[in-house]
C-alpha cells in the first residue's frame, strides 16, 4: 500500500517521480520497491547521477571490461551502460504506463550535456539513443538552451519523447511549451499522429534560492528601503517562480490552439518540478514539494526528499494559492536591482558546466575500473 503522504500528491494530480537510478537500486530490488510501495512512477536522471553511480559501485565494472574488450571507447561505454540502466527502469514501470494509458511511467536519458549549445548535434544523438533503447515510455532529455528548443521541436515532430532539462527562468519556460506544441502541430500538418507523444518540461527550484538568497542577504546588511523589500524574499523566489511558470502552463495548454491538438489525441506537456532537494538546512525538507502540489504536475525527489515526504508531508493542493502575492515577490527583485532574467541564465550556463564536469568525471572513472586491454 502506498503511504498516505505520497498518495495524497496523486489524489491531488501530482506524479511521483524519484531523481535518481543505479544499478544498485535495480538489482537490488529498490526501484521495484518504490513503484509498489511509494507510489514512484517515473524516473529522472542525469550525468552528475549517473557519476555518482557508476563511481560509487562496483557493479558495472564486469559490463565496461567487457565493453573495453570488444574495443568500446569511454563514450560508448558509458551510453551502453546507461541505456541499459535506463531500459531496466522503462521495463519496470510498463505497468505504470500501459495503466494510466501512456499519461505516466517514463524514464529519461540525456544527451551529452557538450551537445548543450549544438542543436544538430543534439537532434542526431537524440535519435540514436531512442532507436537504441527502444521503449515508448523513454523521454529523451534535451537541455532548454535556445538550440536546445531547436532540436526539441524537432524532435517532437519526429514523434520522440522529450523530457526539457535545465529550465529556471519563466520566459523560458513559455519557450519550451510553445516548441512542443509547434512541433506537434508540425507532425499534424505532415498527418502523422500524435497521440502518443509524450513531454515534460522540467522547473528546477532549489538552485533559484541558492542563488539568490545570498544576494537579498547583502542587500539586507546594506539596510534602508531595499533591505525592507527584500527581507520577504528571501527563500521564496524559487516557489514564485514556479508558480508564474504554472500559469503560463495554463495559458498555453488550456487555450484554443492546443485545445485544438488536443482533439486529435494531443497530450499535454507535464510541469516537472526538479531541484526539489532543500539545500539551505534552515528550510524544510519537504519545501520544494508540500508548496506546488496541483495536478498535470510531476515532483521528482531524490531519495532523501522522498523519504522525508514519505514520513512528515502535508499534501494539499497549493500550486495554485497565491499567486498574486508570487508575482508581487517577482516584481520586488526588480525594486531592489535584481534582474531575474540574467540570474536564471547564470543558472543555465553554470548548470551545463556541471553537467560536463560530472560527465567527464565518468569517464574518467570508467578508464579507471577497465581492465587494460592489449
């Protein structure tokens, strides 16, 4: 049975996804686990997972000799240990999907973050990884750079999957909603079907008041009228933000355009809120969760997030209580000289170098568990 705090984000339209996959947890036993118990019924990952992952565990050391004796570099190395990752968790929530009729039970794989600002690139190894997998619960995960909306509505239209990564900002966000949806009309006009093409567009959260929370600090110790606009603010950009984001989700999904998708089997594009782990240990754990709960929605927590909602959440639909005072908040950073636009693309840009940071770092650690081959 599934726990009741859990639950109840589904009794209120919210998926439960958990942000992270290994070996471990298949072999083990875990991931099962959670889709039965917890009510899991979906996957996100991403390189900095997969680093921690392979370089943590011994498990795929017998998989990259055997890889490296049949003369595999790194690279592929690394993409056949993923796609089998990725193919084990897709297997286990078939059930999920093939229930909800293809509204829930996906897995994601990325693209190589270096292919962030290439959108041919992106379009190319997007393709090959879905023919690779070959499971139609797989979202291809493509980061939201300006090329990375190129290739998402391509990809769209070649009826691939597509789960867009690494959004912080709300213009962007609008962005990435309107390349789905052009590229379903794009399938439309060439008369394919577009009943079975799935997307999500996933909201990062934490990382918005890591960022900005020490700035509203120094404008606070600065004192006069900007400190006492900014004092409010702090902890609370990132929950704002997500909230602007939904309403522009209405506004693209609940119009006449999309309706008109919609008639033809067009699903919706899922928000995704991701970055749901509290950094900052004076918030609550469960922060990026208990205030953004509505449906058409999907949370993805890692672990330790999971489990503290499993224990102590409060579910209760909130996604869309306040949001006049959000867009106040959201205002208030441009009163005291904050330009969120410009902080939410440092985001972007910083969280593409740690993406290549951790995908390098796997290499690195797949040439180190190989056994030399001569």
């Amino acid at each position: 049975m599934h726990s009741s705090a859990l639950a109840g984000l589904k009794r209120h339209g919210q998926s439960v996804w958990i942000d992270y996959l290994s070996r471990e947890t298949l072999d083990t036993g875990e991931l099962a686990r959670m889709i039965r118990d917890d009510g899991v019924s979906g996957v996100t990952d991403n390189p900095a997972i997969f680093q921690r992952a392979i370089s943590s565990s011994r498990r795929y050391d017998s998989a990259i000799n055997t890889l490296a004796k049949a003369h595999a570099d790194e690279q592929e190395i690394y993409t056949s240990l993923i796609i089998e990752d990725v193919a084990a968790a897709a297997d286990l929530l078939t059930p999920v999907y093939d229930d909800s009729e293809g509204d829930d039970g996906y897995v994601s794989l990325e693209v190589s973050p270096h292919l962030a600002r290439d959108a041919h690139g992106t379009i190319l190894e997007a393709r090959s990884l879905w023919e690779r997998v070959s499971r139609p619960n797989l979202l291809i995960k493509v980061p939201g750079t300006a090329e990375g909306l190129v290739a998402v509505r391509q990809l769209i239209s070649d009826g691939i999957n597509v789960n867009i990564t690494l959004l912080f900002g709300i213009p962007r966000y609008r962005e990435t909603a309107e390349a789905f949806v052009a590229g379903l009309e794009d399938r439309v006009k060439d008369g394919l079907p577009i009943d079975n093409v799935a997307s999500v567009a996933s909201f990062f959260l934490s990382r918005i008041d890591a960022l900005l929370d020490p700035i509203l600090e120094s404008i606070i110790k600065v004192g006069g009228a900007k400190a006492e606009i900014a004092r409010p603010l702090i902890g609370e950009i990132a929950i704002a933000s997500a909230k602007e984001a939904y309403s522009s989700f209405k506004e693209v999904f609940f119009d006449a355009r999309f309706k008109a998708l919609a008639a033809k089997g067009g699903r919706m594009q899922k928000v995704l809120w991701a970055s749901t782990g509290t950094k900052n240990p004076a918030y609550s754990d469960v922060k990026y969760v208990d205030s953004l709960i509505g449906p058409y929605s999907i949370n993805t927590m890692p672990v330790e997030t999971l489990a503290a909602y499993r224990d102590h959440g409060q579910p209760a639909p909130r996604l869309e209580q306040g949001l006049e005072n959000a867009r106040k908040a959201l205002k208030s950073l441009a009163d005291v000289g904050i330009d969120l636009d410009r902080q939410t693309q440092l985001l972007e840009d910083e969280g593409i170098v740690k993406f290549n940071e951790a995908h390098d770092a796997v290499m690195a650690v797949i040439e180190k568990h190989r056994v030399p081959v001569y």
